[in-house]
C-alpha cells in the first residue's frame, strides 16, 4: 500500500441532502520527504546563525580593538613631537655651550700662564658641546625613525581597521539573512 493523507468532501443535492463524496489523497511519501528537508533547512539555519553571530561578535570586537590601535598611535606620535621640543632644547644649550667654550679660549689664550687652566676648562666645554651634538643628531634620527615606523603602523591599523568595519557590515547582513532563512525553514516545518 501507498500512505496518504486524504481529505473527503460531502456532496449535497438540491434538497441538501448527501448524495456521496469526493475525496482527494495526497501521497505521504513526498510530505515525509519535505518535512525532512524542512526540519534539517531549519537545523542548519540555526547552526550557521549561531556561528554568524559569534562571527559579527567577534568583528565588532576587532573593530573596537584596532580603534584603540589608532588612539595609541596618535598618542605616541604626540609623545614623539614632545621629545623633539626637549631635543631642540638640548641643541640650544649645545650651540650656547660651544660659543662661551670658544670664549673661554680666547680668553685663555690673551692671558699668560695663568689662563692655561681655563684653557683646559675651556676645551672640555667645546668637547663637552660637540658630544651633545652628536648625541642629539643620535636622538634625533632615532625619534625620525620612530615616526616613520608610526605612520607606516598608523596606515596598516586603518587599512585593517576598514576591513575589520566591512566584514562586520558584511556578517550582520549575512546574519539577517540566515534569520529570514531560519524563519522560512520554520514555516516550511510547521506546514508540513
């Protein structure tokens, strides 16, 4: 035998009375086949929406993370830039430091025996000003150095920090539609 599900409608006469039936059977096999589908449409849905939303969760998430990223940049590149004033500082007190030891030896050298000492003195200040040239052309090219790798950090993190936004775009759309599917496959169930 074939299962079916048969629906019977009474026909009347004129006079109301039921003179006999129709009947209509519709074979199960197939409503089986559909209410399978259905209910493993609807499994699947829930799984992948479960899994999108946790993906949406943890892009936002990045998107947060890489906002951050970009705050630290910018405070360390003004940290940078504030040193770069003490350096500036640091070359005045040199350039000051070599004028009064240049100074300081002609001084010495006018007067006798006497200004040798201070020719000494006078010499470890010029000294003294050219290592702190150095040291700050040292400092300098390292704070420079430290700035280009903050901008080329600063453009990764924002390049990222796109990416990051669009795929958590992309994924609360996916979302809404694996919603509307797991929505679709539910009526499908219950109308099998």
């Amino acid at each position: 035998g074939l299962e079916y599900q048969g629906t019977a409608i009474p026909l009347y006469d004129l006079e109301g009375n039921v003179i006999g039936g129709m009947g209509l059977g519709v074979g199960l096999e197939k409503k089986e086949i559909v209410s399978k589908n259905a209910n493993q449409v609807a499994d699947s849905s829930e799984f992948v929406r479960k899994n999108v939303e946790n993906l949406s969760t943890s892009a936002e998430e990045l998107s947060k993370r890489q906002q951050k990223l970009l705050e630290l940049t910018h405070t360390i590149t003004n940290q940078v830039n504030e040193t770069e004033k003490i350096i500036q500082m640091i070359t005045k007190i040199s350039n000051t430091s070599k004028i009064l030891g240049l100074n300081a030896s002609i001084e010495a050298s006018r007067s006798s025996e006497m200004g040798k000492g201070f020719g000494v003195v006078a010499s470890e200040i010029r000294k003294m000003a050219e290592d702190s040239t150095k040291a700050v052309f040292e400092v300098s090219s390292m704070l420079n150095g430290i700035k280009e790798k903050i901008i080329e950090i600063d453009n990764e993190v924002n390049q990222t920090t796109f990416i990051g936004n669009t795929q958590a775009l992309a994924t609360k759309e996916l979302s809404n539609t694996v919603i509307e599917l797991s929505e679709t496959a539910k009526v499908l169930q219950d109308a099998s």
